[in-house]
C-alpha cells in the first residue's frame, strides 16, 4: 500500500497560566491510502491535539514545537506544518482533501445556518459547482449518509435533527469534497450503541465508496475493534504500542494496551459473574510528567530501578509491531 500521510517526532506544547502543558511528545506514526487507523487511549494522552495539529488547528495557547506532518498528494510531499496556517495553501487542503468530524455536530455547524447551506457553502469553495448543482450534490450525499427525505430535511437548521441525524449530516459535509483522508475526533462518543455501529458501518462504507483513509480517534478500544486496520495506543502524549488490529487484540505487548483490552466489557455467560475490571491509578498530571516509562506508577509488571528511570523507546519486535517498553528492551541498550 502507499503511503498518504507521516507523522514524524510531532510535539506540541499548551502554555497555560498554570504552566507549560507537554501534550504530544515525539510522535510517529504512517496512514496508507484506503486504511483505517486507530488512535486509541484514555482522555487526556493528547489523542485530539495530535489529530488537530495534522491539520494545524490547534487552540490559541498552543505551540507546534516540533515535527513534521508530510501530506503525500500525487507525487508531491507536502509538509503540512511548513505552510502558513491561515494561508490559501492549507485552506486548499483543508474540507477539501483531509476533513475534520467531531464528537459534538452542534459545535461545528452553526445554528443560524441550515444544514444544506453548510454542506453547500463546502461545496462551492472547493468545487467548481454552481448553486444548483451544489445543492443537488449536498442532496444527493444526504441520501448517501441515510437522511430520509434528503430534498425536504437539507433545508433543517442542525437543532431540528436528531444527535444521530446531525452526525450523519456532519459525515455528509466531510465527506461532500470527497477527501482522501478523513480525521475523526470520537465521532460516535456521544451517541448510543444502536446509533453508534450504524455510524461506523456507514464511515466503513463510504471509506470503500469513496477510496479514502480515516484516522479515527477514541477512548473506545471497542470502536477500534470494529473499524480499524492499524492501531496506535497513546498514553500520555506519546504513542506505546503500534501494530495491525489483529495484533493489539489477539498479541497486544504493552502493559497499558492489555489493560485497555481487560477494561472491555464481555457478554458470554460465564464473563457475566465477573467483575468488569478498570485500570488501577489516573493518567498522570500532564504537568508533571513522571521520570522513565510515565505509565510506571499503574504498570502491573513495573521493574524497580529500571521502570522509573529509563524512558523506554517506541521499538519494533516485528515488521508490523512496535512497542516503546522496557520488558522488550535487553539491559544496556
Ligand atoms: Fe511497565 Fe516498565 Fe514497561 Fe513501563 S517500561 S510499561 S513500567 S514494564
């Protein structure tokens, strides 16, 4: 598969009036075309600032200190973070060839607008459509995300939806340029189950429709077990553990990613008795980032003297598995 976007050694930083907040520290990671990757850990570990900082989105108070995202578009490699963030050049980019769904349709789209002229006003910018065919091409992508009534609900305001509704109609304005990467911000928290899988279903779907990549970010190892392809688990702001779904699920090698995988709830009869596990302690405070592995003071198999000292680096134990632990480092490396 080729490659569509690399993540390389990303850092960002929050200046706060408490502090300075390290949220991404050193990140990697690669999305090929057509495949779903999943960034999956507890809130807090900088999963949404990483997803912001591809598109250089982030708040106000924050600082991209290093890093580079490379955007692979034909044959060009564009650094995305090299371009000015208000400029023509990533507006380019932006909605258009990678878009953004959140957890919350309402803080995305306005109410005072309906939703057709938000998925319209999309389309006119990076299209060249007319008014009319960007109607109909805002109709026709409604159909596709299963509104009923496309040509009637198009001119709804977002408060005259249902959640559901709103987060398929937020779908359907990502997905109306046809981009090639779509980034996900927990886009099924907020809903419930029945609503959920249909919204992942309907995300697989237009993945295969539309030939495109999505990142999808999640606190829910569930949701990743349903969608994704490759999986990268961060805990406080650096990635621990990337490998293929099939290995975090049936070959998972960090301690925090098991933990994770005990915290699922089970359905099978004798699962049933059981108590549903959660991981012990708290994510650390971020402005106070522990020495050595920060996951030391919640690991099961913490080594004394080793663990609390030495920050374990993101290694690779296998072509397609990566792990930044140091049960999978020899003493002395
Ligand atoms: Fe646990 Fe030590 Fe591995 Fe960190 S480095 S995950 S504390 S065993």
């Amino acid at each position: 598969m080729s490659k569509l976007l690399e993540v390389k050694n990303l850092t960002v930083n929050f200046n706060t009036a408490e502090g300075i907040v390290r949220a991404v520290r050193g990140v990697d990671f690669e999305v090929d075309k057509n495949q779903v990757l999943g960034i999956v850990g507890e809130s807090g570990c900088g999963k949404s600032v990483t997803a912001r900082a591809v598109l250089n989105v982030l708040a106000s108070n924050s600082e991209i200190m290093n890093g580079e995202v490379i955007y692979h578009k034909n044959n060009e490699k564009i650094d995305l973070l090299k371009l000015d963030k208000d400029g023509k050049e990533i507006r380019k980019i932006r909605g258009k060839e990678i878009s953004m769904i959140f957890q919350e349709p309402m803080t995305s789209f306005s109410p005072v607008h309906t939703v057709g002229n938000q998925i319209m006003e999309a389309i006119l910018l990076h299209t060249g459509l007319d008014k009319k065919e960007a109607r109909q091409r805002a109709i026709s992508i409604l159909e596709e995300v299963g509104i009923p009534e496309a040509q009637s609900r198009i001119d709804d305001y977002p408060y005259q939806l249902s959640g559901g509704m709103r987060q398929r109609a937020m779908i359907a304005m990502a997905l109306s340029c046809e981009p090639s990467l779509l980034l996900a911000d927990e886009p099924t928290t907020a809903l419930d189950v029945t609503i959920q899988a249909q919204i992942l279903d309907l995300m697989r779907d237009m993945k295969e429709e539309f030939g495109m990549s999505i990142i999808i970010i999640t606190h829910d190892i569930g949701v990743i077990a349903e969608i994704a392809d490759q999986v990268a688990v961060m805990y406080l702001g650096r990635v621990v553990e990337e490998a293929s779904v099939d290995d975090i699920f049936y070959d998972p090698k960090h301690p925090y990613t098991r933990a994770l995988l005990k915290s699922i709830p089970k359905i099978t009869k004798k699962d049933q008795k059981e108590k549903l596990l959660s991981i012990e302690g708290t994510v650390p405070d971020a402005y106070n980032i522990p020495s050595g592995c920060t996951f030391h003071n919640r690991c099961e198999e913490y080594m004394a003297g080793r663990c609390d000292k030495i920050q374990p680096e993101l290694i690779e134990i296998s072509p397609s598995h990566k792990v930044a632990c140091l049960l999978y480092e020899k003493e002395g490396d």
